[in-house]
C-alpha cells in the first residue's frame, strides 16, 4: 500500500464514496503538496497501524475536510 492509496482508502470510509471517485480528490492533492509521499510504499504493519489509528477518528478527518473545502479557491 502507498500513502496515496492510504489517503484514499481513509477519506472513502469517511465519505461513503468509491475510492475509483477519489481519484480526482488525490490528484488535487498531488499538486498542492509536490514532493509528497503518496507514491512512497508503506510497510503493511505500518499501514495497518496507521488504518487502525485513523479509524479511531471518523468525525476529525470529516472536520478536516470540511475545513478543507471552506477554504479552497472556487
């Protein structure tokens, strides 16, 4: 798993959307954060540890994205 996929697979649990419909929400991110790690592997226990932790913590991340989309340029 690649942090790219990580992202995506965390905002569809939050949003109930298909993760083939986020492509475009990484993509954004892939030009406002150049030189990210969204391509960089993830050793799968880390990936897990992180999946698990995020888990935890549905309503921050849904925060995080409406703050997000407040402040994004229309």
């Amino acid at each position: 798993m690649t942090y790219g996929e990580l992202f995506t697979q965390v905002i569809s649990e939050v949003t109930g959307k298909p993760k083939d419909q986020l492509l475009e929400f990484l993509t954004y991110f892939r030009a406002i954060i150049p030189g990210g790690n969204f391509d960089k592997q993830i050793d799968p226990d880390k990936a897990q540890a992180l999946l698990d932790e995020i888990r935890r913590h549905p309503e921050a991340i849904k925060a995080w994205l409406k703050g997000f989309y407040s402040k994004s340029p229309e």
